[in-house]
C-alpha cells in the first residue's frame, strides 16, 4: 500500500527520526530537519535519562545503505508467520521482524523474542494508544536462520557467522547496532506486506540503529530495556514527535517555534489565544505548558510533565497520544469494505441488506449512522441495513450511512472529519410495501393459571400473523393477539410473531414471558429475647422472583414503615413485647410468615428498701428488701458494702444481735438485665426496753467468766466517769460510774451468794 514519507525506530537504544525530528548537532544548535539517510542512535546516561546521536551514512558502507549483497538471498527464502493479523494489508500498517544470529535451534527464542517486542504494542498490557488501535496493525515475523549463533562484537574480539551480518560497535559507536541493509530488506520481503522493519539480533548487549532512509530498525532481542526505547523512538518515527528531556543541546532555546506538535515557545494563555498545538487540551488536568524540552532547559515548553518522550516507563500522555492516533488515521482508512456503489445488474432492492465493514478500535469508539432520504433512521447504528425494515413509498430511495471515530483521545474535530469520518451512498428500489412492525411484542410476567397475552402492532395491506414460542408455530396463534387465559409454568419462554403479506414476512423482537414464582418463606423471623434498651432484629428471607414487598405486624397490626426484608427496633421497652409477622408479597399473591414472639425483659428495680433497726443485744433482727423486674431475681446481701456468705434470699435475718452485728446493711437485686444495691438500713444497739440480767456483761443470759472480763474492763476504766452502754450492767448501784461498791454487787451476782 502507499505510505507518506516516514521513518520508523523500535528498538533498544536506536532511534529513526522523523523528517522534522529536532536533534542537537555537534555544535550544540537545534539542527535542521533531518534529510532521509541518519543513522540515529539513543542510549541511557548512568542515572537513566535519554542521551544519543546521529551519523551520516557512508553511502558505500552496506551496513550504512541498502546495497545489493555480495552473495544475495532469492526472494522468499525465508519462512514467515503472522504473529498479529488484524485484517487485510492494503489498508494496515504491517511491521516485519526478522532476526539474526538465530540459528535453526534457536528459532523458538527468536520467536518468543520477537512475541514480547509485538505485545510491548499490540498485546493486552501494550501502551496507549497503540493498544486501543492494535486492529490497524499487522505484525509478521520472518524466520531467518543463521549458521552460527550470536552477533558479531569486534570491540570485544568476537566474530559471529550470520545470515545478515549485524555488529555492535558500528562507526566506533559502541552501542550502534548496525546491519546489512540490503539483506535485512530481501528477508523482510518473505513476508506479505512491508512498510517497517524490525531487525532482533540474539544479543543482550544494550544497543539498536535507526536507518532513516530503509525504514529499518535494529534491536538488541534480549535487552531488557529495549521495549521502552523502542515506544520511544516510535514515537519519533511514527509520531513525529520531539524528545521532551532538556539536556544535549544549548540551556536557552535559541530558534523559532518548532515544527513537532509537542514542542512550543508559547505559554498556555499565548497557545490559548493563538488557538494552535495544544490548546484544546488546555483543560485537561496535567496538561500546560512545561518549561525544559527539544534538548533545552529555557525557552522552550513542553505539554505535560512527564511522558514517555521525557523519560522511559510513563504514558504517552494526551496530547502525543492525539498525535499518535491522527497518525494512524493518516496510514489506515476507517472502513475495510462495504457494499458497493452500484449492484452488478440492476438496482438495489428492498430485501438488500447494506453492509460496512469498519475498522475497530478497542473499545469500539466507532459511531454509525443510516439515513434514507437524508433523515437517520432511529435505531438504525449497526453495521447491517435493510429497507425491508421500514414503511416507505413505492419508488427510488437513497441509502446513506455515516462512520466516525468518536473517541476522546483527539480533540482537532477538524482533523476528525477529514480523517476519521467517511460515509457511503446508495440508491434502491422499494417496489412492494411488506408489513411494517410500529409496536413490538413486550415481555412480561404471569403467574401460574393466570392469564398471559402478547400482542403486535403492524401497518400494511393483507397482513397474516403467526405466533411462535422458541421459534415454533404455535397452532391456532394466527390474530395480531395472543392470549392463554389460564397459563402454566410449561408457557414461559420467547415469544415472536411473523407478520406476513404478499411482499413478504415481517419478523418481530422475541418478547420473554417470564413467570412469577409463588412467595415462599425460606426463613422465617425467630423468637428473640432482649433487655429493655437493647436492639431486636428481625429478618425474613423468602422466594418468589425479584419484586417482593415486605410489610410487618406487631401483634397483627401492620407497623407504619416496616416494609423491608429487615425490621430492627432500637431502644427497647417493655410495651414492644408481643408477637412479630411479615407479609411478603410478589405480582401473584402473598404470604404471612410464621410468627416471632419478642420477650423485653426489665432490669431489677427496688420498690422497698431495707428499713433501719434499733435492736437490744441477743434480740433477733430481720431486714426486707422489695424489688420488681424480669425473672429470675437474684438476691445479695451487704454488710458495709461487703457481701455476707450465705445471704442470698429476699430477707435477711440476725437471731440474736451482738454488738459485732451494730452495722449498715444493703441488698444487691440482680437479673440477666443488670443490678441495683438498695439503700442502707443502720442496725444499732440499745439498751432501751431491754431486760438485762445483773453481771451479764456479754449479753448470753447469764452472769460467767467471760462476763468477768468484761466486768474488769469496766471496773478499770475511769473510775467516777460517765458510764457508757457497754458498761451500764456493770454499774449495779447506780452512781454512774463503776467502782468498788459494784464489784461486791457483781460478787453476788457471779456467785448467786
């Protein structure tokens, strides 16, 4: 197929400029646009920024210039395989890989190298925009064979027998990889289309050429960088963009505005003005005008950040990816076929079926649009069309369609229209009017022995109808009307009707009639026990197609907004006890759940609190507590606070105080809801009312030793004070105080004498 002029690099550390590719010259200035014969060259600096060159052929150098080879190959010798076929060459790109240094037992390399190079592009993790637009492409790969393996290396003494004789250290440039040009061409022509070669040597040293004027690449197979310089270097080749890194040339920019879209000596509000580069893309995040590019650090700007022409391993970026595409547009037509213009014999007819067949991208951004008469026909954006399809008049019509490359990685809509749009005409005959179908069939649902009906809207003369489920005839379904009044499960399925004429049959859209399951409760709501300010949830899980309503009952009244598969009810109380339904309900009927019986249970509440006592030594004393809540209360008594062992029940009794027992008393009431302690009740001793036995100073009912010992303590104690509680029964005569006159008293009383 005819090309415009280009050049094309993909390679590891090559590059083939395009024709306005700007380059530093030897004495540091822009140099002037590049004729057709460079040997360009690219490498990596040691903190991996782009570096690189260029040299002039020597015309009688075959590895500089295509000559014929001294010992020359027929053409087809060598087998080859398309690796990546998208469609017929006339209207692709085709890219030919051929190798060498591979010998026959190492094809399987070859292959596999010249695989990773294809998908580096083409594969599904290739870079954008060359993998949405991987249908223009075509990849082939030639299967030379060389009789030793290996590529020669005169720089470090090794000398390889090759079938097209590549070598490192080409010009004294130790990571120009040239080639014979000659036969790298004659290889590449074994396969069945050629616009750019690509030339793998079984190397992994780092190194690649650019031939300008051959349209030939080299590359370095078994590098590992190769493929990023390679999307690099296409970029120039095929793009025509400039390298963006600021460094190679002078510090200030010292030209006039570049050629290369990507470079610019505007500012953004100066692009925007001018309505030139990338103004349209002045909006898109990340995308101004950045100083440093075109081998300068001042002067000159560039449209984003970071891309791929700035530095190895990024995106293209918007506006090189514009650039890319309309590039592509500019090589591959955007439809590969259609019907033609005019039939062999005669006219274009109402039953003819018109057809275009596009060029993809992927995603399909491609739009298209029938038109008869010159109005688009609603709907009609396939890439089939039938006038059968519509009502029109007897008579000539005229058939348009209107392709177009919607995408929005290009904003020139100038460019769009020129480039990415076509469209085609026709003109056919509609000599016979056949039904026109104005109102499909409309799926719907039914529900077991309910009615089911489908029905067809249709304009023209005469018009039969046949009914059909599953594309059989359904006997006796011949009305523009179907009904069953009574269906079963058997009647779901597809339903389409053929309308029918003396022009011919109308097919409609298969309509689904779908049937409506009856409601089922696979789980119902369960019993649930909670304390009172806890949280009840209740779920119901139920069958019966995908459109149930819910609606929820509390003791058989329906809960206002409880329409859901889930009800929850916060904050409990004791009035929300009580028995729980749902009813589910689908387009056939409805069901009631069985019920779910909700139990609040109270915490422990005291109504009547243990009481203070006044008790005389040896009396018998009980405290009460009383407490209401949920079942079962669990009772614990407190003395100061302290748990007493063993006094669990409601009440608490002392059968005779003592004067240990003179303390404060509280009961702790518990459920599985929580605990409250009741207030206290003091328990005093007194005196007051109390019958006392004389010498009985521990209180047992009798006067003994131990009662002596007290008696001493009293006896001992301030003679002539106050006499307190404990020592009144000592102090027999009276006087206030215990003295010697009591101890005879105590005598007595000790010894009955």
């Amino acid at each position: 197929m005819s090309r415009n002029a280009r050049v094309f690099c993909l390679l590891s550390v090559a590059c083939i400029a395009g024709l306005s590719m700007l380059t530093p010259s030897a004495s540091g200035q822009p140099a002037a646009e590049a004729p057709a014969g460079y040997i360009y060259y690219d490498y990596l600096n040691e903190d991996g920024t782009l570096n690189g060159g260029r040299i002039v052929p020597d015309p009688d150098n075959p590895h500089h210039v295509e000559h014929p080879p001294a010992d020359p190959m027929p053409e087809g010798t060598w087998n080859f395989e398309t690796i990546f076929n998208s469609g017929p060459s006339a209207n692709r790109v085709d890219l030919v890989i051929v190798g060498d240094g591979y010998t026959d037992v190492e094809l399987g390399i070859y292959a596999d190298n010249a695989q990773v190079v294809s998908d580096a592009f083409f594969g599904n993790g290739g870079r954008q925009p060359f993998r949405a637009y991987r249908n223009f492409f075509n990849v082939h790969r030639v299967d030379v064979i060389s009789p030793e393996s290996g590529v020669d290396e005169p720089d470090n003494g090794v000398f390889v027998d090759t079938a097209l004789d590549m070598y490192y250290n080409c010009s004294g440039i130790e990571s120009l990889l040239c080639i014979d040009v000659g036969k790298a061409i004659i290889a590449a022509n074994s396969a069945r289309a050629r616009e750019q070669v690509l030339a793998l040597a079984n190397s992994s040293r780092y190194g690649g050429a650019g031939y300008s004027g051959s349209d030939l690449g080299t590359l370095a197979g078994r590098n590992g960088a190769a493929l990023e310089i390679a999307l690099h270097e296409f970029g120039h080749s095929f793009g025509d963009l400039a390298d963006e890194y600021a460094y190679g040339g002078p510090e200030v920019w010292p030209g006039g505005e570049p050629g290369s879209t990507n470079l610019t000596t505007f500012t953004a509000s100066e692009l925007a003005i001018n309505q030139t580069k990338w103004h349209r893309w002045l909006n898109v995040a990340g995308v101004d005008t950045y100083e440093g590019g075109g081998y300068s650090v001042f002067g000159i700007y560039r449209p984003t950040n970071d891309s791929l022409m700035r530095n190895l391993g990024r995106p293209f970026e918007p506006v090189n990816e514009e650039q890319l595409v309309m590039k592509i547009y500019r090589e591959v037509n955007i439809l590969d076929d259609a019907t033609p213009p005019l039939p062999p014999s005669g006219d274009y007819d109402q039953d003819t079926l018109f057809f275009v067949d596009a060029v993809n991208p992927e995603p399909n951004t491609l739009s298209i649009q029938w038109s008869v008469d010159g109005l688009p026909v609603p709907g009609e954006t396939q890439p089939t069309f039938s006038l059968a399809l519509l009502s029109l008049e007897i008579g000539m019509h005229d058939v348009h369609v209107d392709i177009v490359d919607t995408t929005t990685k290009v904003r020139d809509e100038g460019f769009r229209q020129s480039w990415m749009t076509t469209s085609r005409d026709w003109t056919a005959a509609f000599n016979c009017a056949r039904p026109v179908i104005t109102e499909q069939p409309a799926p719907d649902t039914f529900c077991d022995a309910g009615p089911l009906s489908l029905s067809v809207g249709a304009t023209g003369d005469g018009l039969t109808y046949q009914w059909q489920q599953f594309g059989v005839d359904i006997a006796g379904a011949t009305a523009a009307t179907y009904a069953i009044p009574s269906a079963s499960p058997a009647d779901a399925g597809s339903y389409s009707v053929i309308v029918s004429n003396g022009c011919g049959p109308q097919v409609s859209e298969s309509a689904t009639m779908t049937l409506v399951p009856a409601v089922t409760v696979l789980f119902p709501p369960s019993d649930q026990t909670h304390c009172a300010g806890g949280t009840a949830f209740f779920f119901v899980t139920a069958s019966g197609g995908q459109a149930l309503t819910y609606q929820w009952f509390k003791n058989a009244v329906a809960i206002s907004g409880a329409t859901g598969a889930f009800y929850s009810i916060p904050a409990l109380a004791p009035a929300d006890a009580g028995e729980y339904t749902v009813s589910i309900t689908n387009a056939c009927g409805s069901i009631e759940s069985d019920p779910a019986i909700l139990v609040v249970n109270a915490p422990p509440l005291i109504d009547a609190h243990p009481q203070p006592v006044e008790a005389c030594l040896n009396a018998p004393v009980t405290f009460s507590v009383g407490a209401q809540g949920s079942a079962p209360l669990t009772y614990q008594w407190l003395k100061y606070g302290a748990a007493i062992s063993g006094a669990i029940n409601q009440d608490y009794m002392i059968a005779a105080v003592a004067p240990e027992d003179a303390a404060a008393y509280s009961a702790r009431v518990s459920n599985p809801c929580g605990q409250v302690v009741s207030a206290e009740a003091l328990l005093s001793i007194t005196n007051v009312g109390c019958v006392t036995i004389p010498g009985d100073k521990d209180g047992d009912g009798d006067a003994d030793l131990n009662d002596y010992a007290r008696f001493h303590e009293c006896l001992t104690g301030p003679i002539g004070g106050p006499v307190g509680a404990t020592c009144t029964p000592a102090d027999f005569d009276e006087d206030g105080d215990v003295d010697g006159a009591d101890f005879g008293a105590f005598q007595i009383a000790f010894t009955g004498e």
